[in-house]
C-alpha cells in the first residue's frame, strides 16, 4: 500500500516544533508511545 502524504498546515507544523523544544512534551509523547507499545505487547503474549 502506498500513502500519499497530505499538504502541512504550517500553523500545526509551527506549533509541533515548538513542542518538540519543550522537553515536558517530549517526554509526556515518549511515555505515551512506550505505554501503547508495552499494552500492545501484552495483548499479543494473552493471545
């Protein structure tokens, strides 16, 4: 399957990167990944 990417808003792309500076956010997004990613995995072991 192939995405095609859709056009950037630059609004929203300016305010991602001024979270990316902010290291709260950054680390809020990490822990948010690695939570869904472990959740995930343990569904997977239940199975």
């Amino acid at each position: 399957m192939v995405r095609i990417a859709k056009n950037t808003d630059p609004k929203k792309l300016a305010e991602l990167k001024k979270k990316i500076d902010d290291k709260k956010y950054l680390n809020r997004a990490i822990l948010t990944i690695a939570n869904t990613l472990t959740k995930e995995i343990y569904q997977l072991n239940e199975e």
